[in-house]
C-alpha cells in the first residue's frame, strides 16, 4: 500500500471519519458504521480490504495528511486540492455493487476452475494448481465433477465454459475485461501478477488488487442459473452483508411479526430488533419506511447534520429509532435524485 492509495477513500466535499471507511473495508458492520458508510456512499467497499493492517492504514492517512493531501480536524478527514490531483484513479463504476459473497473464497474458487477447465480441454492432467487452499480444491473438484456428469463430451463441455466465460466477461467494460483475462491462469500461461497489470495500468499494486475485487464481484453478479459458473459461485454466497441474526430478524417483521413478537420469539431485546430494522433499511433498496414511520422530518439540512434534540422537540413521543430510520429514508431518497 502506498500513501496515495488512502486517497481513494475521501471526498472534497465530505469529512469522512477514518475509523468508519477502516471498519467498513474490514466488514465490521455496526449499525453506526453502516449508517456513515451509507452517508459517505462507501458501503460498496464492505470487505474488500481486510488485508490492510491498522497500522499501516494510520501511517499512510498521517504522512498523506503531512504532504496537504488531506485535511484533518474533529470533524473527520477531508480530500484537498492537492490531493485530488495525486489521486486520479477513482473507483468509478462500482458504487452500486454489493459484496454479499464469501469473496476470497469465490474468487480462488473461480480462478482454479478457470484453471481446470482450460487444461481440461488440452487434455493436460498434469499441472500446478493456481490456489492452494484445500478447502478450494475441494469445493472446485466436486463442481468439476458434477460439470462431467452433466456434459458427459469433453468437447461440449470445453465449449459451453468458453462461451460461459465469454458471455458475462463481454458484459464488462473493455479495461475491466482485458484485467480480468489477463490475470486469469490458463494452459498457455499462469497470468499475470498484480504488480504486473499495475505496470500496465499506471496504477498502484493495491488499487490493481482492490479494483480487480471488484471486477469479479460484477462478473459474478451477472452470473445467470443456465451459466456454468453461477453453481460453484452461488456456495459462496450469502443471506445479506450484514449479520444472520439481523437478516433472520427482518426476514420474520416481512412475515408480518410485529418487532415486539420477533424480540420474544427470538429471546433477544427490542432495541435489538430495532437495530437490525436499522441495518436492513439501509441496505435494502426496497424496505418498507412507511411501515415505521409515522411522522415526517425534514429540515433544510443534510440528514448527517441533524440532531436528535431538535427531532424530539417536533417528536417527542418518537425515539432515536425514528430519528436515525428519518435520516436513512432521507439520504436514499435525496440520492436518488442526485441530491446527495
């Protein structure tokens, strides 16, 4: 990692604090970590940069900070100028994407399989395998097996993962394809290294690394049922981003339990109900605020300024539950119409 790649994660615009963007590329998602990931617009990286150490992080933020690329205060950090200058390489094109997959695992899953079908088709039972998790080799031997049984020809079968592969990576954008294939082992050569394609790019190695994240989480989300690939990568798939208790939670209150019925069912508090309504409203596109909401708040202010004090005193019957729910519905609606 290098000083300039901190720099991706800020805004001009926005004071971000630094703590929240670390938690959140580390998938430690709290419900206040959740609700500033959501303002900042950076849920997307949910867990795509666990193998950044604490450390390394605060060194890299002070010494950016030092050279006037970002700003600091009580407030949070700020991109400056400067900054926006050295740090030209935005992660455009992936702020809708939503990483609901055990996604190491997918990805090393996927690349072998890549792997093993193309040496397959050379009739070549002799090579190095690109991962060497045994779990992986597992997972991807049993998916190869059942991929045999059902396509019995090895040259239909070489046929249907060409045309598999091809068909979703021809619905990513040209510079995304030609990472992805690049990097991807085969019979004619083991890939190129991430320091390599950042060679290529003019990027750095862990932009490289971070960005091709992304690349196959995208080709992995325009997998279909009928696509070779959509069952080994399904497995790794899970319920929701967030927690299994919360998603259990909001799966019974759209069953039609009330939040006091699902907190006695489920033997837990109801401000922990609460909390997992909260996480679920921010991340689902489609949850039901009405539902909960039996007022309307809307000063002439951005959502993340507002204060529970003020929201009780037109509300005082409302708790902190409608204030942050208000706040959430606000941010969506004010994004959805570019205003945000």
């Amino acid at each position: 990692m290098k000083t300039s790649d901190v720099l991706v994660f800020f805004a001009t615009k926005q004071k971000r604090r630094p703590k929240v963007i670390f938690n959140i590329l580390h998938g430690i998602l709290t419900v206040s970590n959740l609700f500033w990931g959501l303002n900042y617009d950076v849920l997307y990286l949910s867990g795509m940069g666990k193998q950044i150490k604490k450390d390394e992080y605060q060194h890299h933020l002070n010494l950016a900070i030092q050279k006037g690329w970002l700003f600091s205060d009580e407030a949070g950090i700020s991109l400056t100028k400067a900054g926006q200058k050295v740090q030209n390489h935005e992660l455009e094109g992936f702020h809708d994407l939503k990483n609901d997959y055990e996604l190491n695992m997918a990805i090393e899953s996927f690349i072998l399989a890549v792997q093993v079908l193309s040496e397959f088709s050379f009739q070549n039972h002799k090579y190095l395998p690109s991962v060497s998790d045994v779990r992986v080799e597992w997972i991807v031997k049993q998916w190869f097996k059942a991929q045999k049984q059902q396509i019995s020809s090895p040259k239909a079968l070489s046929k249907k993962a060409f045309d598999d592969l091809i068909k979703v990576a021809e619905q990513l954008d040209g510079p995304d394809m030609n990472i992805l294939f690049n990097f991807l082992a085969n019979h004619h050569d083991t890939g190129l290294t991430l320091e390599q394609i950042a060679s290529l790019t003019d990027e750095s190695t862990f932009l490289v690394s971070l960005k091709l994240k992304f690349i196959l989480l995208s080709f992995f989300n325009h997998l279909d049922e009928d696509n070779m690939f959509y069952s080994l990568i399904n497995y790794f798939k899970k319920p929701s981003i967030i927690s299994n208790s919360a998603f259990e939670s909001y799966q019974l209150i759209k069953a039609g339990k009330s939040m006091e019925e699902v907190a006695n069912m489920r033997r837990i508090k109801l401000n922990t109900v609460k909390e997992h309504l909260l996480m679920n409203a921010i991340i689902d596109s489609d949850f039901p605020f009405n539902e909960f909401l039996q007022v309307t708040y809307q000063p002439d202010t951005l959502p993340s300024s507002w204060q529970y004090s003020d929201f009780q005193s037109h509300f005082p019957q409302s708790d902190f539950f409608a204030f942050r729910l208000s706040q959430i519905k606000t941010i969506k609606d004010l994004r959805i119409h570019g205003k945000y």
